[in-house]
C-alpha cells in the first residue's frame, strides 16, 4: 500500500505529460467532465468552494485521518489505481524523449513497440474494469463483490470517474480491438481457463483483492462484472458514436502515425500513460473531502 500520504500524491500529480495530454484529447467524448485539478489544498477548494483557511486546513486534515484509517478502503482503493497502471516506464521515457516539439513520431519507435494480442488486450480491459468495481466498493466501504451496486452507480459517473471510465473505453476498447471490441471481450472470457488467468502478470499483481475463493471463481467474477457493465459501455459508445477513426484523429494532433498501426498506438498508450492512477487519485481525494466535509 501506499508510503506516500494522500495530500502529497495529489501535490505531485503532474499538470502536464503525456496522461494529461491524452485525456485532454478525450474531453471531446466527455465535455467539461474533466479538469486536471493538481494539488491538496486545491482540490478542496476546487470541491468545496471553501476560502476560510482554517476551515481548508481541518477539512485537509479530517481527508488525510480517514486516508490513513487502514480499516476503510481508501489506501486499497489507491493501490489498485496504482497498480493496474504499473507500465514499462523506461521504454516510456526513451519514447517520450523524442518529442522536442510538435508531434511524437510513432514511426521511429515501432521497432520498440510490441502490440498485445488480442487475447491479452481484452484481458488487459476486463482487468481494468474489475479493478474500477473493486476500487468503487472499497471507497465506498461496501463489500467487494457489489457489482449490482456498481452498475447503478455506473450511470451516475462523472467528473474524473466519468474520464476514467471514457479512457477506458477508448485506449483499451476501440483503438486495440475495433468497434466490437465488446464481443471480443466476450469471447475471449468465454473460453479462458483459470491457467489462462494465472499467466497474466497484471492477474497476479492484483489477485489478491480480486473477489473469488480460488482462480476459477475469479475467473467466474471477472466474467460476470463484464458482463454487467457491457450495456453501459456498448451504449455509451453508441450515443457518443465513437468509432477508431474518431478517436485517430484527436490523437493525430500529437502522435504522428498512419491508420493502420493502430495496435502499436495501443501499446504507445498504453506505456506512456497512467490515466487510470492520475485519475483515480483525483476521484479518491474529492471522495475523501466530499465525506471529511460531511463530518465537520
């Protein structure tokens, strides 16, 4: 779990990489839904529209005790952001040390660049949903296999929740898989077996808070919380009508590839961003100042 207190994770979130500039060029799908709020004291007052500073500060302080508290979910919560986001950060940096301005050339890195197979990119995005589920629960201190309770809260998504959601949909839905990356997914976890499971190293990592006796009921989980959340994404793609080529052509203006590499963009995207811990910190620190608030 964390070593780094909260106030301190939101102060060092960055105003500017390669995350931030990736979900800027996603708030076209969810508009005004997200702004890079950076910063503890910020962020409370962004929430609270508080300006009394001795309020700001007990406000802060009631947010980093309830953090702290290893009998609620919040540190669990924010490890599993973290987690699900452990990308190869050296290749990330040498990609992004090529940018002296204008566009990245995606061309120059392709060499680098190893796509997932499309077995593992669907079990890249099931993974990454289970992680929103169980992340959901545990901040909200119900239990862990409340996928009916996620569901209905799904529909009342927004702000960074919303973008994180969004991104999750774009980068690992249609950009590596197509516009039925759905069915895909579904295919895939339909003839998966627990060894299949147990192979994945992201699985391993996060395993241990992933409802479920044994791999097999994990397995069995990971299905079913796909399963429940399918409509919601398949109709947010449909209102939005969201395709790749959509998608291609905000990402054009700051990555410079042809049409038909859109796997090696996946995997671009996927090493230089972290947009599931920038955001879930964000959405963990308003959760947590939303309830100190409430109690003082």
């Amino acid at each position: 779990m964390s070593s780094k207190p909260i106030y301190e994770l939101v102060d060092e979130l960055p105003t500017n990489n390669m995350t931030v500039t990736t979900l800027r060029a996603l708030d076209f799908v969810v508009p005004g839904q997200w702004e890079n709020i950076v910063g503890f004291k910020n962020t409370i007052i962004k929430v609270t529209g508080e300006t009394d500073e001795a309020l700001i500060q007990q406000i802060g302080d009631r947010a980093v005790w309830l953090f702290n508290d290893k009998s609620q979910g919040y540190q669990r919560a924010l490890w599993l952001y973290q987690t699900i986001d452990d990308a190869d950060a050296a290749l990330a940096t040498a990609a992004l040390a090529n940018k002296i301005s204008g566009k990245i050339p995606l061309g120059g890195l392709l060499n680098r660049l190893t796509p997932n197979s499309d077995k593992a990119q669907t079990l890249d995005l099931a993974l990454k949903l289970v992680t929103e589920l169980v992340a959901f629960c545990q901040i909200n201190g119900i239990p862990g296999d409340s996928i009916g309770d996620f569901v209905g809260a799904l529909g009342e998504y927004s702000g960074e929740s919303l973008m994180r959601m969004a991104a999750l949909v774009c980068i690992d839905g249609l950009i590596p898989l197509g516009t039925d990356f759905i069915k895909k997914v579904e295919s895939t976890l339909g003839v998966l077996s627990p060894a299949d499971l147990e192979k994945n190293s992201t699985f391993g990592k996060i395993k241990p808070l992933i409802p479920g006796d044994n791999t097999q009921g994990q397995l069995a989980f990971i299905g079913e919380s796909f399963n429940s959340t399918k409509s919601w994404m398949s109709n947010f793609v449909t209102s939005k009508s969201l395709t790749p080529e959509t998608l291609l052509n905000r990402f054009n203006s700051f990555i410079d590839f042809s049409e038909n590499k859109l796997d090696y963009l996946a995997a671009f995207l996927d090493i230089t961003t972290n947009y599931f811990e920038h955001t879930g910190t964000q959405s963990l620190a308003r959760r947590l100042i939303e309830r100190a608030v409430a109690e003082i």
